[in-house]
C-alpha cells in the first residue's frame, strides 16, 4: 500500500524542510512538493505536524552511545496522528 504524507515539516538529523514524503512497500521513495497521488494511495495532511522519517520516538538520542553500541537503528517510516 502507497502512502502520501502532505504539507509536513520533514526534520532529518541534517535539515528541516517543508514537502510531501511518499512511501511505498514501507520506504520513502520520493520528497518533494506538490507530490502526486494516484487512485488507492492513503493520503494524511500533516499541516502544521512535523514528520521524522524513520524516528519513532523524535526524543530518541540518535548518536549517543549506549551500552557499547548506539541508539540507532532502521525504522519504518510511520507518522503519529496525533
């Protein structure tokens, strides 16, 4: 299933931006503005909301050590409707 994430404001460990994020088979695929969705493609309005691409938890201190490893890890990409 397709997925399109609209209007959000994307933060990456490097940048922050304003654009669509679209995600299929559980990977984002593409980022952009103004990103097209065909027929059968969920789309959330994230207006306002800002989307952290493969975090779960935004408080998550990614490059800090723990325990002789690190706290990173891959995650599929999914956004809280709260």
């Amino acid at each position: 299933m397709a997925l399109l994430i609209r209007n959000g404001e994307i933060v990456t460990v490097g940048s922050r931006a304003r654009a669509d994020i679209f995600v299929e088979n559980e990977t984002v695929t593409r980022v952009g503005r103004n990103l097209e969705a065909s027929a059968g493609v969920e789309v959330i309005d994230a207006t306002g909301k800002l989307v952290f691409p493969g975090f779960i938890d935004p408080h998550v201190h990614i490059y800090l050590p723990f325990m002789a490893t690190f706290a990173r890890t891959r995650m599929k990409p999914r956004v809280s409707q709260r």
